[in-house]
C-alpha cells in the first residue's frame, strides 16, 4: 500500500507535532521541492538553533570522532559540529540519509535510538529531523535499514501548487512563473529524466524559483532561450516561452488597479496570466475595491483564485466592505 504524500502546509503541522513530542522524522521526497527549506524555517518559527549535516559527504569516523588516547584509554573525540552545549535547543538536521554508505546509516542508527554516539550524548533540547530523496528518483539511494526504519516517523512530501502559490507570492517570484504553473500545475515538479536524454534538467519548484531570480534579472526574456531550457527542461520551457508571449495580449494592469479598466480576455491562459500579473503590481487596500468590481467580471473560477491571492498578499482586505459582500456571494466557493 502507497502511504499518501502530504503538501508542504500540512508538513509544517506534522513537524511541529513531532518536534513537540521529541519524536524522530524522515521526510522522504523528490528533490529540490523544499525539504531543507521548509526544516530551516520551522526551527527558525520554534526560535531553534539548526544543525545541516549532509550525511552522503561523510565517513562513519567523522560522525563517532577520531579516537584519542587518555589515560591510557581509548576515548572518542566527537565532532566539532554535533551540539554540546547542555542548555541549547535546535533541530539536528541529517540530510540525505538514505544517500549515505551504510556505514553511516549504522552510526546514525545509535543516535537516533539512543541519542548517543560513541561517548557523544545529544542535549535534551534537540530534535532530530532526517531527510532524503524517494527511491524512485534516479539518485543514489539505499534502503535503510529497518531497525532504523522503525525508529522514525516516515513522511512522504509532494510539490503541490496550492502551497507553493502562498509561497511565491509572499516569497515575490515573478510573475511569470506563478501565472504558468497555474495554468499548468502538473509542471511544478517532473519525473528525473533518464540518464539517456540530452538536457538532464526537470522542474522543481526550487528549479522555477532559481529561474524566478534570472528572469527578474533581465529585460528581454528572448535573451536566456537556453538558459530557460537549462533551469526547467526543454519541453516545459518551450510551454514556458509561449506562456510569456501571452503577457503582451494582456490589458493594462495599473488601469485595472485604478477601475479605469474593464476589459477581461478570453483565454483561460491569459486569465491566468492576468491575475498572477495584478497580485504582482498590488501595492495597497485602496486598490482593492476596484479589484472586487472587476473580479465581477471575471469568470467564477478566476474571480475566486484572485481574491484568495490577493488575501495572501494583503490579509487587510477582509476588513473591508466590499470583501463582506464579495463573501456573501462567492463564499461557498471558498475551499
């Protein structure tokens, strides 16, 4: 039986369960979809120190230390970036565990039963969080072990759009970006191409951020055709490249912004520009009454994806009149 993925908001609530209750996790996942970013950012929610180690770039003897001798024993000397200090708290993130030799998944093993090492002994308030990527994705994976199975929570994490959305909008990605995966959420994440294709990049939404940044950076899109192709794949940047095109069809987004504008296109795939377009250029609640007269206008299905965004970016507006009315009649689309 496949146990069901969970997207990155749900995430959020499982970790700080377990991190409240002290239990071990592996976040099982495709990568670049967000493990290390969504761990570093609740320990920073939790005011938690955080540790990354990336477990696949170590030997078994830098996790127990090198031996030294002390009265005439034998003692294991710990490394230097386990945590010491008895009353600090954070999370131990061992990252890419089931990429590390076996060797090393049988150190880990200790720690995550006993919470010990060696002669290393974990402070009380750390957390320890693993991650690693799915079997399924073409990296280099190994089972693990099931002693140390059984001594985690196991979660499967998926790129989902809906979260992703809330992060780009409130993380400012261009545009261009939120507007396509919109109208094409399927391409937030891909399989990993085979080691026979030409081009080896795949979407991922740490791939679409990364050409969020290059995009911004630019003036003429035409100019970075390979660069696109380079951060995405081929086959969704050729969908990407023609999506762009579409931003030029679009109707004055200020004018709309001011209620000076009421022209609504026809196309789902300017539709969906069009909003990712007026949530970018929103800069104040004034702006938002004319926005609740124009969303009349717009197909129900669009008119609500706006006004969802627009809540993400500008949570104020529910205070408004206008967004009381608006419930009334388009509250039951809420989901």
């Amino acid at each position: 039986m496949i146990t069901p993925a969970i997207g990155t908001q749900e995430l959020y609530k499982q970790l700080q369960t377990l991190i409240d209750t002290d239990i071990p996790v592996f976040i099982h996942g495709s990568p670049g979809i967000g493990k290390s970013y969504i761990v570093n950012d609740i320990a920073k929610q939790n005011d938690l120190e955080i540790i990354d180690v990336r477990l696949s770039q170590l030997d078994a003897i830098d996790l127990r230390g090198i031996p030294t001798i002390s009265n005439e024993q034998t003692k294991w000397m710990p490394p230097i970036f386990l945590p010491s200090d008895e009353n600090s708290k954070g999370i131990l993130f061992l990252d890419e565990l089931n990429s590390a030799p076996l060797s090393v998944q049988a150190a880990i093993y200790q720690l995550v039963l006993d919470r010990k090492i060696g002669e290393y002994s974990m402070p009380k308030g750390w957390r320890i969080v693993c991650a690693g990527n799915k079997i399924d994705d073409k990296g280099i994976v190994f089972k693990l072990p099931s002693p140390l199975i059984n001594r985690m929570v196991h979660i499967v994490l998926e790129a989902k759009y809906e979260d992703f959305k809330i992060w780009a909008i409130k993380n400012e990605i261009h545009p261009f970006i939120i507007g396509f995966l919109g109208f094409r959420p399927d391409l937030l994440s891909t399989e990993v191409p085979s080691s026979s294709e030409t081009n080896p990049a795949f979407c991922t939404p740490r791939a679409w951020s990364m050409l969020s940044n290059i995009v911004k950076s630019i003036s003429d899109i035409k100019t970075i055709n390979p660069i696109i192709y380079g951060s995405v794949g081929y086959g969704a940047g050729i969908e990407f490249i023609s999506f762009v095109k579409v931003y030029k069809t679009l109707p004055d987004i200020d004018a709309i912004l001011k209620g000076e504008s009421d022209i609504v296109p026809n196309e789902p795939s300017a539709l969906y520009a069009l909003c990712a377009a007026i949530i970018e250029k929103y800069k104040e609640t004034t702006q938002a009454v004319n926005l609740f007269e124009y969303c009349n206008k717009l197909p129900v299905e669009f008119n609500v994806m706006l006004i969802k965004d627009l809540i993400i970016k500008d949570e104020d507006i529910a205070e408004l009149e206008a967004f009381d009315s608006w419930m009334e009649q388009y509250g039951q689309y809420i989901i």
